[in-house]
C-alpha cells in the first residue's frame, strides 16, 4: 500500500488533523506514515499520539518517525509538506519590525513583508525537499500546506518534472458562509471559483440552474450581513465577484484597508481573526508558549473523528482507488486562466483519480478580478525570483509592489525595513549568503541649488503654452 512522508509533523494542530482523516479513509488501509520533524521535541508527541489512534480504533497502519528528511522521502508515494521553518521566532520578525515601520499586518503569512520572508524562507526549503524527491521518490505527489501557497508554488512549478499540488481550505470555508447566507446546503450550491490562492472568485453560484448573486448581494446590503465580513463585503460590492479570502487576510493584500488608523477602525476592528493588529502572530505566539509546558495530544481523544474539510485524505483516495475527485488546487498556470501569466500559480478547478491531477480551463476572469489578482501576482513573481536567486535587490522590489506597503511607506523606508529583516533572518536564509540590501541614503539638496540646464520637451513646452493661454 501507499507510504506517505509528512514533512514537519511537528505541527501538532494540522498534523493531528490530516492523520486523522488519512486513517479515517479506507482507501488508504495499510498504508505507511512516516512522520519527520527536524527535531523530537514535538515529533515524540505526534508518533506517540497517532500511535493511540491507530491502536485505539484498530486501523491497519503503519507510524513510523524519523529526524532525517531522506528517510521519510526513501520509497515515498505522496509527501505532504507541512513546514513553518524558523518557527515562531521568524515570524516575530515577520510580524513586529513591520509593524516599527508602520506596515500593519493581520496574518503576515500571504502577502506583504512578512509573506515575502515566508516564502523566501520556504522556498529554499521546498527546494531541497524537491531535489531529494528526484532522487528517492521521483513519482511521488507532492501535497503543499506550506504558505505563502502561490509564492511556493510558483517556486515548486519551475522544476520540471515535479508532481505537485498546493491546497488551501479558502474554498471549502467560504462555501459554508454562502450557504449560511442563502439557506442552503452547500452540497446544493453548483460553483465554479478560480483566481489566485486567497483571492479566488466565485464566477458562478447557482441553485438548480437559479443564479444566487442576487441573492447573496441583498445579503450584503444589511448590516447584520455585512459586519461579519466587511473587508470581503466591501470588494464584493465594488467589484461585482466574491472572493474566498477573509477579512483578516484579505485587509492586507490590498491597499485600502489598513493603511489608516481610520480604515482600520472601520473595515478591521472585529474580533477573531476580523482583520485586527497581528492576531494570527499572536495566537501562534501564545500557543507555542502553551506548547513549551504542556502536551495537549496527551489529552486529545484518540478516537476517529469525521473527516475534515481539507482536500489532502480525498486526493489520495482518489489517487488510489481511481473515483475522480473534483477540487479547486493551487496549479502552475498553463494556459487555465488565459488573463493570468503563464507560470504563474493559480487556483483552478481540478480533478484527481488514478492518473493524477487534471486542471481544467477557466479562460479569463472578469477584467476586475484579474487586475486585483495581478496586483498580487507582481510581488509573487519578483519575491519568488528573490527567494530562488538569493537576490537582495528582487526582495526589496518584491515589497516595494505590495500594495499595503506602498501605501504606507517611501521606497527609502522599505529599502530599510527589508534590510532590518534580512539581517534578523539570516539563519533561516542560507541562498542570500553574507549578501546585503544595498544603501540608498537621502539625497541632501542645498537650499541655493540650481538644476542642471536640460533641453525642454517640445510637448511640454506647448501644453505650458495652453495653460497659460487658458490662464488668461
């Protein structure tokens, strides 16, 4: 039966969550896990936990745990990435000298400074995974949880030859507040959603052929509605398509959100995740505290649950027995959505079953909703450059394009606060080497001097012209 490698098992939330819905599919009897952690501390915790869940509820399984990444690889029929390399520390590097220079994130982990550091952080690490894969499982699916999910992806769909996927659960949740919104069950929704991780839209609700835009657009309109998800219900309403992004997330991936105490005050101030002031750096922050001193899986049930809303237990089910499986998967953009770069990652509808993963074209997106995704795009191409190439001035340009950035900072400001970061995370980015941000000090301009004589631009000269002559 299949061997799955989970690279950093250490999770102890997510990994918890995927083993139970690996061992939940029957599909999957027999299978072998082999779960790798770069150290014990948390790896003992999860082989010791999933051992009780197999031996509790009689599966037919194989746990195996190991510290050497090419161990777990060896043979390997699926490998499920589930990394957060430099931990908590990068991330408060990600998250708090942002935050010095006035660029106020919510999640960190997407967009932004703190989500083009992830991604260079894990960019090199999902590299290496890949170049061991070549070479002791080189027909195995690669299965990405690492975030940021399109940066990485992009990263991964320049290595040919690789099977891979990024999966994210943006759809899945979101389809459970549109059927709340509507009255219906989501399994009654008919939809077709495409776009970019975390800023997918839904180009098509329906309900037996009956379109629920209307409907869902009434909703918005009210405020009992609209607070609930103001950031979302704002680009819903000015641009037509809803999108599968919350208003944590999506509060900073655009620039009219956060770049205000104002904006803040109006558009983030709800509690959970509603789009606060470092709210997923802290609930990591104090859950990593909590985890230092107690081990909650020795508590945890060890009893099957159902299975969850992410799409990993089903692939492979699909994989295995050959029932095709439809998802909406984190794709190289060839060619299936024709106003996105090629190369690019893109979110699509897609089908799975014994043959592998089949995309499907969606062809263009609203002209709207493909500007806003290319706002995103553009810091997710340089920043994978960046991350690749090891290059100091692609990381600096990468977050000059983030919208929120730029929106709150001069280039000179975010030339510094680039360079603050990199020397803060320069163990955890070994492709950058003893490289540096080049220094771009403030030009001094004396109060008397004079600008160097250059020849005028003839068209400048005669709109002058007709200026002054509208003047008088």
């Amino acid at each position: 039966m299949a061997k799955v490698a989970i690279i950093g098992a250490g999770s102890l939330v997510f990994c918890k969550t995927l083993m139970n819905d690996f061992l939940a599919t029957p599909a999957l009897k027999g299978s072998e896990y082999s779960l790798m952690a770069l150290t014990n501390t948390r790896l003992d915790k999860m082989h010791a936990f999933v051992q009780r869940m197999v031996g509790d509820n009689g599966i037919d399984a194989t746990i195996t745990k190991t510290t050497d990444r090419r161990e777990a690889l060896k043979d390997a029929d699926y490998v499920v990435v589930m990394i957060q390399t430099g931990g908590v520390d990068a991330f408060s590097v990600d998250y708090q000298i942002p935050m010095k220079y006035g660029v106020d994130q919510c999640i960190g982990d997407t967009m932004g400074p703190g989500g083009v550091f992830r991604a260079a952080r894990h960019i090199w690490a999902l590299m290496e995974i890949a170049e061991d894969m070549r070479e002791l499982c080189p027909n195995a699916l690669l299965l990405n949880y690492a975030n940021p999910m399109a940066m990485c992806c992009w990263a991964l769909g320049t290595l040919e030859g690789l099977r891979f996927v990024g999966l994210c659960h943006g759809v899945q949740t979101t389809m459970d507040l549109i059927a709340s919104y509507t009255g219906y069950q989501k399994e009654e929704i008919d939809f077709v959603a495409a776009g970019i991780n975390h800023m997918s839209w839904f180009l098509k609700l329906e309900k037996d052929g009956q379109d629920l835009y209307p409907q869902l657009r009434e909703c918005f309109e009210q405020p009992e509605y609209y607070v609930n998800e103001k950031v979302r219900g704002e680009v819903f309403r000015h641009f037509g398509y809803f999108m599968t992004e919350s208003t944590g997330h999506l509060s900073e991936y655009l620039p009219y959100f956060r770049k205000s105490q104002e904006a803040l005050d109006t558009y983030c101030d709800e509690p959970d995740f509603g789009g606060e002031t470092g709210a997923y750096y802290k609930y990591c922050a104090d859950l990593a505290e909590k985890f230092s001193y107690t081990d909650p899986l020795s508590i945890e049930t060890s009893e099957l649950q159902p299975r969850s809303a992410e799409y990993a237990s089903h692939i492979l089910e699909a994989h295995e027995t050959g029932v095709p499986f439809k998802l909406i998967a984190n794709v190289r953009n060839d060619g299936y959505i024709t106003n996105l770069p090629d190369g690019a990652c893109v979110e699509v509808p897609t089908y799975v079953d014994r043959q592998g993963l089949h995309p499907t074209t969606v062809g263009d997106l609203p002209p709207q909703c493909a500007a806003l995704n290319m706002t995103n795009i553009n810091v997710q191409g340089i920043a994978v450059k960046a991350s690749l190439e090891g290059d100091t001035e692609a990381l600096v340009q990468a977050i000059a394009l983030d919208p929120l950035t730029a929106a709150k900072l001069t280039l000179r400001e975010i030339r510094e606060m680039t360079s603050e970061m990199l020397e803060a995370q320069r163990e955890w980015l070994p492709q950058f080497g003893s490289r540096t941000v080049r220094s771009t000090p403030a030009i001094q301009i004396p109060a008397d001097v004079k600008p160097v004589e250059v020849p005028l631009d003839p068209a400048l000269v005669i709109a002058h012209r007709f200026v002054k002559l509208a003047e008088a």
